[in-house]
C-alpha cells in the first residue's frame, strides 16, 4: 500500500517526464518569449509618449510664436532704428524716432513690411518658437499634457542660443543699413563679442535672475501689495530693465568700432568711450522702452495663445 502510495506521488510529480504539457502554464508562456517581450515594450513606449494631434500641436507652436513676434516686432524696430542712427551720428533719437512714426501713419505697409521689421520678426519669433517647441516636445517625451510649459535649464539654454545667435545676425544687418553711410564694411570680430556679451546680459536678466530676486522682494512687500503682485513678477520686469544700464554701454561700444573702424580713423579708446558716455542715458531709456515689450508684453501674448491653441486640440 505505501509503496502504490509512493508511485503515485512520482507520477504526479511536477519533474516527472510523463507530465503532460497541457499541465504546465508556464511552458506555454516560455516558448515565446521574444514576441511577448516586444508587445510589452511596445505597450509601455506608447503610454510613454504623448503624440495625440502632434502636428496641430506643432502648428500651435508656430501660430502664437508669430502672433507675438508681429505683435512686437514693430516697435522694437523703431527703436533700434532710432538708436543705431543716432550712435553714427546719421540722425538724433527723437528725429528718427518722429520719421519712423510719420511712415507708419501716412504709409503702414512700407514700415510693417519692411527689412528692418522682418529681422526683429524673425529674431522674437525664432526665440518664442525655440521655446514652445522644446515645451512640446517634453510634453510629448514625458507624457504630459499639450499645455504644458517646462522653466529647466534646458528651456533657458536654447532660447538664450536662439535669441543671441539671431540678434547678432540682425544687429550686423542693422549696423550696414543705420551706420554712417557709404559702402556697408565687414562688421569687425570685437563689435560681435559686444553683441554677443550684451545679450547674454540681458537673458540672464531675463530668465535667472527673477527667480532668485523675487523671493526677497516677496518678504519686503506688505500684504496688501503681495495680494495684487507677487515679487517675481517685480523682477520679471525689472531686472531686464536694470541690467540695460550695464548693457547698453557694451552695445554702443560694439557700434562705435564699426562707425569708427580704428585702423583708418586712429579712434583713442578714450574717444570711443566719451562717444559711448555722451549716448549712454539716451539710449538706455531707449533699450529699457525695447525690453518692456520684448519680454513682457511677447512673451505674455505667446504663453497665453499658445495655452489658448493647445487646449483646443488636446
């Protein structure tokens, strides 16, 4: 009796070769793992990835880009206009401030879709499009909803790339077009590294600084006042607006090598910074005007018609 007993639990013994395969789940699930291994892999990259209406997604990016970027870009070419001509000593500030807006009142197609504001269209829109389009593509890599917007270091990087790679561009344009006349010159490699420092000034102004200033204002403000604004909105608007004070002397100088080339000139650098010194107020007041718009108002008019457009389709 106990010997059948002992046979019995050999034949039922799951290491027994007489098992049949049926009994055993696990064998079917084992003979073909690589397809299962790839369905599972699949499964999870498309939970993964955010890619419902992409293409609409994109357009978003592009449309508000351009709504700001138009919305902007007159005005800002007005003044730089108005502050190139008056560092070559081709006319002052406010002549050239109160021709510009005579052509836009008697002439608005000639201003508007002139070279000069196509450049600063193509400047902000550049800028606003790096950054909406990085935001979609995070929202799509990480899953997140259309409207999402990241503040990374990543997001500051490529728009600081976008917006200095593109001014530079537009500055050695406007320096041929504004300068003192005659046959537009190479613009020479130190005016570059001015422009090129300058508005690494103003992002830095524009996208660290605020962060690490608002929370100080924030406790200095009394609560009526932190009801109405916060402390980094302040200096949101502010330090942009500060830092032209330290800026705009580096843009001048940058102005002056190519209106004053030293080799044929023989410009002292004393000269170069009375020159700098007798333009520095004017033209602050004039680039702070610029910035105001530049990072307040585009920005805002983007974040807020991109947001608009990306919920729609999402």
């Amino acid at each position: 009796m106990k010997e059948n007993i002992g046979i019995e639990k050999q034949l039922l013994s799951p290491a027994s070769p007489s098992s049949s395969p049926s009994s055993s789940p696990s064998d079917s699930q084992t003979s073909i793992p690589g397809k299962n291994g790839v369905e599972m892999s699949s499964s999870k990259l498309q939970q993964q990835w955010n890619t419902k209406n992409l293409g609409l997604r994109l357009g978003a990016d592009l449309a508000s880009a351009a709504c700001a970027a138009s919305m902007v870009a007159p005005l800002i070419s007005i003044i730089d206009r108005s502050i190139m001509e008056n560092a070559s000593g081709r006319s002052t500030f406010g002549s050239s401030i109160r021709s510009s807006l005579r052509t836009l009142l008697v002439r608005p197609h000639t201003l508007l879709f002139s070279k000069p504001v196509a450049l600063i269209f193509m400047v902000y829109g550049g800028t606003y499009l790096t950054a909406n389009t990085l935001d979609t593509t995070t929202s799509t890599v990480r899953n997140q909803p259309a409207s999402h917007v990241t503040s990374g270091t990543a997001k500051f990087a490529a728009s600081s790339a976008a917006n200095v790679g593109l001014c530079v561009y537009k500055d050695q344009v406007y320096v041929k077009m504004f300068g003192p006349g005659g046959a537009p010159r190479p613009v020479p490699f130190p005016s570059y590294l001015l422009f090129t420092l300058r508005d690494c000034l103003t992002i830095f102004a524009s996208f660290n600084v605020p962060p690490l200033l608002g929370p100080a204002l924030t406790q200095r403000m009394n609560q009526e006042l932190r009801n109405r604004v916060s402390g980094t909105t302040v200096a949101q608007f502010v330090a942009p607006a500060a830092v032209q004070l330290f800026s705009t002397p580096v843009h001048l100088l940058g102005l002056d090598l190519y209106n004053r080339p030293g080799e044929t000139c023989g410009i002292s650098w004393r000269d170069r910074w009375t020159q700098v010194r007798k333009n520095w107020m004017v033209s602050t007041a004039a680039r702070i005007c610029r910035i105001v718009p530049a990072f307040g108002l585009g920005g805002t008019v983007n974040m807020k018609v991109r947001k608009d457009l990306m919920e729609r389709p999402a």
